[in-house]
C-alpha cells in the first residue's frame, strides 16, 4: 500500500517544466523540486531561469532557454532531457500569452500567436514527450484556465480563451489516445492568480479587484502555493487512475 507521503512525492522523477522564468510556472518548478524531482526548466528568458535553478540548489535543475513556437525547439527539449536525464517522467505545460483586446479589434495576427504558444507550442511538447513518457508510463499536467470553460467578457480576449479551450479539448484527446501507453494527460484550470499578467490589476485595480470578490465565492484571488496541491496530485502517483480531468482551482467561480 502506497503511503501518504509517497502518494505526492516526486523523488526519483524527472520533469519538464515549461514557461518556467515566472508566475505559474516558476512556482510549479520550486514545487515539484522541493518534493525531490530533478527539472529541465525552459522559458525564453535565461537570465531568471537561471536565477531559478540557483534558488532550487541542491535540486538538480538543467537551464534550456529558447522559444517554443519555434520549429524542432520541443524537440530538442526532449532530446536534451534524455541527454541530461536518461528518463522522463512528467511534462508540465505551462508557457502561454494573452492579448486583451476586444473580439472586433482583434488582428489575425495577434489571435495566431496566441494559439500558437498557447496551444500549438504545448501540443509539440506532448508529442514529442511521448516516446519518453511512453517509457516512464508517466504524466503530462496542461495548464488550462476557467476562461476555457465559459465566457467573462470582462476580460476580453478571444484568442486567449480560444486557446485554453482547445488545451481542454487536446487534454481529453490524448488522454484517451494514451491511455494505453500507461500516460495520464489531465489539466489544471485556474481561475485569477498572481501572475504578471495578473499583478498589475490586483495590486493597484481596486474597482476590478472589488468585481472579482464579488463573483468569486470565496471573495478573493488564489495564492500561487494553492496550486501545489493539484499539481502534486496529477503529476505523481496520487492520480494513477485518473486522466482526461480538468481540476478547476478558482475559489468556486466555476460553480455559479
């Protein structure tokens, strides 16, 4: 019988984490570290992924800077984990960008982009994960969000909600595909956290903050330590029977 602890913890394990130099990201990196995984981090700016790994010291944490929605960058993501790992166990995805604007003044330009860090960049991560995970019998977390799920419009931004509904869409697909591989593929929907998209609006938006406390049941935003939890149940052995799943972890908004 599999013990309390060991249900949440990642020693032994290898993980990839995606958009890692901040927010979400850096916070899931320090988690699954912390709980004794070794990492490959990636985000395009190298200066705070490094600044990541010496914080994460004596974890072992491999630094690999680039941009995803560049092409055979996911692979080399790959390539280098084997190289520098030998194993994969879990893939994070988390990289992704907004672009608040309304639908009608939206560019295809600006709507592309944001599909093809958001979606496309993590759906090359997955398939070029597969033959490492497909080894590990191991598990991808996406990071989803609630705006995949239904429409705010206080926060406009089509491409963005577009992308994380086809995360949602992607997470189930592969879930099913996999399945027999021994992957698990599940998902993460936030609702409103501290991130740098965020931190502005929450620190100084009073009339918006006070909005949010009002549609939110629990009356405010998340703490980034709040996503520890979930993440550590899907990414380790906690959640061996369960795929395909979107947690929402948004303080009850999802629930009206």
């Amino acid at each position: 019988m599999t013990s309390e602890c060991a249900l949440f913890s990642m020693q032994g394990r290898v993980a990839v984490v995606t958009g890692a130099s901040s927010g979400i990201g850096h916070r899931y990196a320090s988690t699954l570290a912390r709980h004794g995984a070794s990492l490959l981090v990636t985000a395009r700016r190298e200066r705070e992924l490094q600044d990541l790994a010496d914080q994460l010291r004596p974890a072992r944490v491999a630094v690999v800077s680039g941009d995803l929605t560049e092409p055979g960058f996911p692979a080399e993501l790959m390539r280098q984990t084997r190289e520098r790992f030998g194993r994969l166990d879990v893939l994070v995805n988390n990289a992704g960008h907004n672009k608040v604007v309304r639908a009608e003044e939206e560019t295809d330009e600006d709507f592309s982009s944001v599909l093809a860090l958001n979606l496309n960049a993590l759906f090359a991560c997955c398939r070029e994960a597969f033959p490492l995970l497909r080894e590990s019998r191991g598990a991808i977390v996406n990071t989803a969000s609630i705006m995949g799920l239904f429409g705010i419009g206080k926060i406009p931004q089509a491409g963005y909600c577009s992308s994380k509904g086809g995360v949602i869409a992607l997470t189930r697909e592969l879930a099913v595909q996999w399945a027999r591989h021994g992957i698990r593929v599940n998902a993460i929907a936030p609702g409103l956290f501290p991130s740098e998209t965020t931190a502005e609006m929450i620190a100084s938006d009073e009339r918006s903050m006070r909005y949010y406390r009002r549609i939110i049941p629990m009356r405010r935003h998340g703490e980034l330590e709040e996503l520890d939890g979930p993440l550590l149940l899907l990414a380790g052995p906690g959640s061996s029977y369960m795929t395909g799943q979107v947690i929402t972890v948004d303080g009850g908004w999802t629930t009206w």
